[in-house]
C-alpha cells in the first residue's frame, strides 16, 4: 500500500530535524517558575493559591475558568510569591503565579515509579475525570482540553482515534524522541483514549522517522491492544494539521465550521498521549513536558531535547542550554512555520511549549515585496485549496463578502502560501486579518440570529 | 535581551524561489531552441537575440527609472525573457530597428504602463511581435536565412512554410503537390521548420519545456491542451480534405505553434491561475490558432490565438477556482 498523505497543497520544506540524535534531558529546577493561567484554549484558570501559600509538586493552583478551560497544578514544591500579570512570549500581559522553588517535594498521590502500568480502568466517567483533573490539554499545538474532545457530543460517534506522530514541522524532535524513548507509554495512553472513545486507533507517523515507527510499531506489538495500528505517511508539512491528518489517513474532509469528530475523527497528539497514560495510570497533572532546543548552523552541543517542568521561564531554557548562539536573530517558540516569534525572553513556558528555535538573518529575514507574478504557487501550496492571491487583494479591497465567499475563514493559518510566495506578498499577515474580520462578520451574524430568535420566542409567549 | 531579535508572524523560513529564480529557470529552458537556431542562422541571429535583449532591459530601466520613479525591475530578469521571446519569434534577417520597435511594443506598450511585471494584460513578446506583423508583414514572413555555422539540410528561401503553403492554396495548387514542390519532408521539421529562431527546433524547445516542469516552474496542462487541440482540429479537416487541409505534424511543427504552446501560453501572468480555467485557455488557443490557419488570411494564428484568450483571462479566473478542503 502506498504511504498516505493529504489530498490538496502543502509544501516540502528541509526538515532539518539535527536534534534527532539528542536523547531527553532532564532540565534542573530554576528558583523560580512562573506558571501562566491561560496556557490552554478557552478560558483563562482561575488561581486558587495566595501569596505566601506552600504548594508541593503536582498541587492544583488553579481551576477552570469555563467548560472549555483546564486545571493548572503546580510544577514544583515551594511558596507563592506573587498571583500577578507577567507579560507572555508576545508580550501581553497574563495572569501568572510565581512560585519560589524549595526542594522537591511531590504530592504522594503521584505515583512516581518506572513501572508501567498496562491495565486499562474500565470506568469511562473516571478516566475523563481523571484527565480533566490532572489539566490534560492538546500538546500539537492548539492547547484543547483533553477531556472535551474525548466526550464527543449526543449523536456523534468516535469511529477512529488519530494518534498525531507526524511532527510536520521542521527542526522539532521532542515527540519523535518521545516516540522513541516512552512508545509504550504512548501507546497506554491510546489504548485508554480508545477505551474511552470504543473505535479504532491510528498512528501517523511521516516517514521520515523510521526509527520512530519502528519503535511504536514494536510497542504496539508487544503490547497487544486491539484495533491499533501505525501508519507511516508521506513527509509533507502541513500533514500533523488536524483536518489535514484527518484526510491523509480516513480519506474525509471535515466540512467549513465543523468539527472532525462530525466525520467520526478524534485526533490527539503522541505528546497528549503520553500525558493521558501519566494522567490516568500514574495519578501526575500535566506538569511536564518535552521541547526541542535547536536551530540550523549552530554547534550540537546547543541542540537538546529537554523534559522541563511547565512554568520554567524560556531564558533559564536558554541558558541551560548553553545560552543564545551568535548566528540567532530570531527566537522562536514552536516550529519555523507556524510557531511565535518570541520577543521576551522572560516569557514563562506553557504546557504546549515545543521548543526554542534560533533561526539566523539569512534564514528568517523576509525579502522585499515585489509584485505578484500570478504564478499560482500559494493556491498549490494551500493544504485547504484556498487562492491567497485573491484573499490578499480582496483584503486590500475590504470586501468582506467577497472574501467570505472565497473561505477566507476556512484558512489554518499554516504559512505554505507565504512560504512559496516567489514575490515574498505577505499573504498570510493579510490573510490573518481577513480571517479575524471574517469570523466577527459571521459570529456577530449568528449572535444576531439568536437574538431575533429569542425576541420572537418571548413575544409569542407574551401573546399566550 | 540585550540583543535585538526579529519579531515577525509565521512562517519564519521560506522557500528558495524568487521571481528572479523562476525567470532564470526559463532563460535557461529557452537555451537550448537559441543554440540551436544560433547554429542554424549565423551571427545574424545573434545580434537580433543581443539587440532585443539589451532593448528590452534598457528600456525597462529607463522607463522604471525616469518616468515611473520606482525602483527598477530589471534584477527579476522579466525583461531579459521577453527580449529572448521577443528575437525568437523575428526572422534572423530582420533589421535591427525593428527589432527595437518590437522592444518598444512589448515593454513600453504591452508591460509597463500596465504597471510592470505581473499587471499586464497582454504577453508582451507576442504583443511586440504581433505588432511588427502587421506593421512590417514583407519583412516578417518573405525572407533569406541568413548564413549559419552549421548547414540546415532543406532550407526554404523566400516565404515561410505555412505562408508558401497559403500562397499555393491561394493559386489553386493542392498540398500534395506543394509538398513535392518544395522538397518538404515531414519529419525534417522537427528540427527545422525554415521560419523564425523559435520555430526551427521543436525538439529543442520540447528539451527546455521539460526542464521547467522538472523545475516546477510550469504545469503541463495549458500545452497540452494547446497542442492537442490543434492536433485534434487537423485530424478531423486532414481527415475531411487533405488537400487543402495541413495535417497534424505540420500543423504542430510549424508557425510557432510549440513556442506558442510552450512558453508564451503558459507565461504567469497572462495565462488563468486555476488548472480547469487553464484548460479552457488551452484549448481556446489551439482552437483560434487553427481556424486563423485554415480559413483566415493570415498565415499563421498562434500569436493572435494567444493575444485574444489574454482578454479572457480576467473572465476565467472569476469563473474557475480550484477545490476547496471540506467544501462541495
């Protein structure tokens, strides 16, 4: 059978994965970590910790602020500072809380051991419960409560569980080293997801990781749960996007709006997998995390993959890991085509923290503007089948409709169009814009509709 | 950070391809038809080749600098693709100011007041050509192949194949005896098609054409449909009446016919940017070519062919869009 991949766009960048080699590291404890309340998506957690509170390892420090939020617990044992706003990676304020690092002290219930624990609990309730409760989030990127994507609404069926092993971006390594060193973890953790969801369950994995797929393959094997299976995909970016990963292995497209699991998908990455087996068979929150430390052209002995404790700011990252190279002249979180630029270093890391990228002038320094050639290669490269050339004049024109007419808000954000882009248009940076103006058109619309709705429901009352 | 970063939205990296890059790629593809017809014709050939060029950019620099004010475009290369374009659609013995005029045409008329690369309506080479066709039809098509380094094995003198061909159907004569007539050998064309530097090697332009689709620079479908499409139309008329009607390889290997199809349809900017809009581009060329050939009065259609689909493409890019994820 031939290697799967998605149906329309996408491009081939180098995937100049040079810290493939590194195994995981264990990053030290700084002195102080500041653990942001909004590293989720949804609503911002709400502190349940005051200055001068003790807090031991894997403590909750806040709660959920809304359905869609997640619990956040403490990284590390210690006194609390401070329950301030802290400027994030972008530099906007955000409710953080500082906690001063003493010792190492975990909450007993945590169960610390190696020992792996293979039996799956057979109470579904529980082991939601249990994900919500440790703050199980998305680790792909995107920061979705777990335990929300696991309950799929009334009327939608789960029929295949996509387990997200694709790292389609360049230079990141932290789940192909996790696939790697903890693949039965990993595949526990689907195996509970699975027990969860009663379907199938696929792995991906783009093949350009062989050892990867070797290693889940032997886990899966050994391990022996039912209906699981790797699959190794094409190497093509954006191929770990959730629709695009949907289409690649179930041959679907989830329609303009919808929801994947409205084609009967539930995708979730390897990195929330593992976090799902610590959740669920070990009792740990979501405290840790593995990101990738790296860049091109610069020595091996800066290239890491680190297991750090989620509140740990990215300049002690930084400096653990030998400190910011010469050549860097951008530093990102994430990957090169999707992840932020950051421009404070002071930035605390958040549970979908990925890695710090140092990408050099040569590298990352866009090219001036030139005119549009009409060359058509953002329309191949788009994975949604959008036409930015025509988003992007629409979006100079301000032609709303027009540019909802043409999907404007279908786009993912992924950067194939400006990566290709021979006149270096940045298609993307206007198309974003079109795509927020876009969303308020038809969330206001819809906000309209319900209003009327309303009205006419409580003026058919009054006429009772 | 004492240092100061970047700070900018993704993507932080980008493909190594630039307008200049993908210019290149086309001089390069275009190189092997200009050895070629550079053997074939002689130093006459290639100073048209050097005035159009050198043209091309001078006024391009010119006009960008002294009359437009902005920064010149010359570095991306466009013009000098347009000055090859342009001198391999002329016959060798053309005189240099004409092609200068031509120059004129395609960059200060077809290009820049539209406002440079990208925003012209009009392929400018065949803008410049068409222009000097019916500004200066003698010298255009009835001319001596100039002296080549190489000797060509049946050069023709006096008219162009297709235009000798339309004179002899004119005065009676059937293609057949034409054909005995003029020495004419079928296959000799792919090589040679007696007329302008562009035309006299399929073969050569076919070798470039590859190597921009290895390149990535052009998808196959608008020559495809170009050509097959002509090759169709003469099937059935060759079909019909092979006497007055030219058949496939001739119409195919001669008048411009693969250097229409393969690099002046397929130009960017004034071709549809969906496939299906492409397609019907395509065909729509190979179908105006024909009929110009079999029934209009000029020799020769591709240039007109391509000129009148450049007005269509406005029409076919608001009327085609290519599939969209999740949408039916």
């Amino acid at each position: 059978m031939g290697k799967l991949t998605f149906s329309m766009g996408g491009v081939h960048p180098n995937d100049s994965k040079y810290a493939r080699e590194c195994a995981i590291e264990e990053l030290p404890l700084p002195q102080t970590v500041y653990v942001s309340m909004a590293q989720h998506l949804g609503a911002p957690a709400k502190p349940l910790v005051a200055p001068g509170d003790k807090v031991l390892v894997g403590q909750v420090i806040a709660e959920p602020g809304g359905f869609i939020s997640a619990f956040v617990h403490s990284p590390v044992s210690g006194t609390v500072k401070a329950v301030a706003p802290r400027k994030d990676l972008a530099g906007n304020p955000v409710m953080h809380v500082e906690i001063a690092v003493e010792g190492d002290e975990w909450d007993p219930a945590i169960d610390r051991s190696k020992e792996l624990v293979t039996a799956i609990p057979d109470d579904k309730a529980a082991i939601l419960d249990k994900i919500k409760a440790c703050g199980v989030v998305g680790l792909g990127g995107a920061t979705f409560p777990t335990h929300v994507k696991l309950s799929p609404p009334p009327g939608k069926v789960a029929e295949c569980l996509i387990l997200n092993g694709t790292e389609c971006e360049p230079y990141l390594t932290s789940d192909h080293r996790i696939m790697i060193e903890r693949p039965k973890e990993i595949v526990i953790g689907a195996a509970i997801m699975q027990k969860v969801l009663g379907c199938p369950c696929v792995i991906g994995i783009e093949e350009n990781k062989p050892e990867a797929i070797a290693s889940m393959r032997a886990a899966v094997a050994e391990l022996g749960y039912p209906n699981m299976e790797v699959k190794v995909l094409k190497k093509r970016y954006p191929q770990g996007g959730e629709k695009q990963l949907i289409d690649a292995v179930m041959h679907r497209q989830v329609k303009s709006g919808g929801l994947p699991i409205d084609v009967g998908a539930v995708v979730q990455n390897v990195a929330t997998s593992l976090a799902v087996y610590e959740a669920v068979q070990k009792n740990k929150p979501l405290i840790t995390n593995v990101l990738t430390v790296t860049g091109n052209k610069i020595p091996g002995n800066l290239q890491h993959n680190y297991l750090f404790r989620i509140g740990v700011p990215l300049s002690f990252v930084v400096e653990q890991a030998g400190g910011v190279p010469d050549t860097a002249a951008k530093l990102i979180s994430g990957g090169p085509m999707m992840g932020k630029a950051i421009s404070n270093l002071d930035a605390t890391t958040v549970k979908g923290s990925s890695s710090v990228l140092y990408l050099s002038d040569e590298d990352t320094r866009r090219k001036p503007e030139t005119n549009c050639i009409r060359c058509g290669k953002c329309a191949d490269a788009c994975p949604m089948g959008l036409e930015p050339f025509l988003l992007n004049r629409l979006y100079k024109a301000g032609d709303l409709d027009a540019l909802e007419a043409n999907a404007a808000q279908d786009c993912i954000e992924c950067g194939c169009c400006l990566y290709s882009c021979p006149a270096c248009i940045p298609l993307l940076d206007h198309i974003r814009q079109a795509k927020g103006q876009v969303m308020g058109v038809i969330r206001a619309r819809a906000a309209a509709a319900k209003a009327a709705a309303e009205a006419a429901k409580a003026a058919a009352e009054a006429k009772k | 950070m004492d240092k100061k970063y970047i700070v900018s939205p993704n993507p932080h990296i980008h493909a190594s391809v630039s307008t200049t890059s993908i210019m290149r790629d086309v001089i390069i593809a275009l190189c092997p038809a200009l050895i070629v017809s550079v053997l074939a014709y002689g130093w006459a050939e290639l100073l048209v080749v050097a005035v159009s060029v050198l043209s091309c950019v001078l006024l391009e620099w010119a006009v960008t600098k002294w009359m437009m004010k902005r920064p010149s475009t010359v570095g991306d290369l466009s013009a000098v693709v347009t000055g090859l374009l342009l001198a391999m659609n002329l016959p060798s013995a053309i005189p240099l100011w004409i092609v200068f005029i031509g120059a004129f045409v395609a960059i200060c008329v077809a290009k820049l007041p539209f406002g440079g690369i990208g925003q012209n309506v009009f392929n400018p080479a065949i803008t410049g050509r068409v222009f000097l066709l019916v500004s200066f039809p003698a010298q255009m098509t009835n001319w001596q192949p100039t002296p080549g380094f190489i000797p060509i094995p049946d050069a023709v003198s006096g008219a162009t194949p297709l235009s000798a061909l339309k004179e002899a159907i004119k005065s009676g004569s059937t293609i057949p005896e034409f054909m005995s007539a003029n020495n004419y050998d079928l296959a000799s064309f792919l090589w040679d098609a007696g007329a302008s530097a562009g035309e006299i090697s399929a073969g050569a332009l076919l070798i470039g054409f590859v190597y921009l689709l290895i390149r990535r620079v052009v998808k196959p479908w608008i020559p495809i449909c170009v050509l097959g499409t002509m090759a169709l139309i003469s099937v059935i008329f060759h079909g019909i009446n092979p006497d007055v009607y030219t058949g496939v390889q001739f119409n195919l290997l001669t008048g411009g016919a693969m250097l229409g199809a393969l690099f002046m349809a397929t130009d960017y900017v004034t071709s549809p940017m969906s496939t299906l809009g492409g397609i019907i581009y395509g065909i729509g060329i190979g179908l105006i070519a024909m009929m110009i050939r079999y029934f209009g009065s000029y020799p020769e259609g591709m240039s007109f062919a391509i000129l009148l689909m450049n007005c269509t493409v406005p029409l076919l890019n608001m009327w085609f869009h290519q599939k969209k994820y999740g949408r039916a």
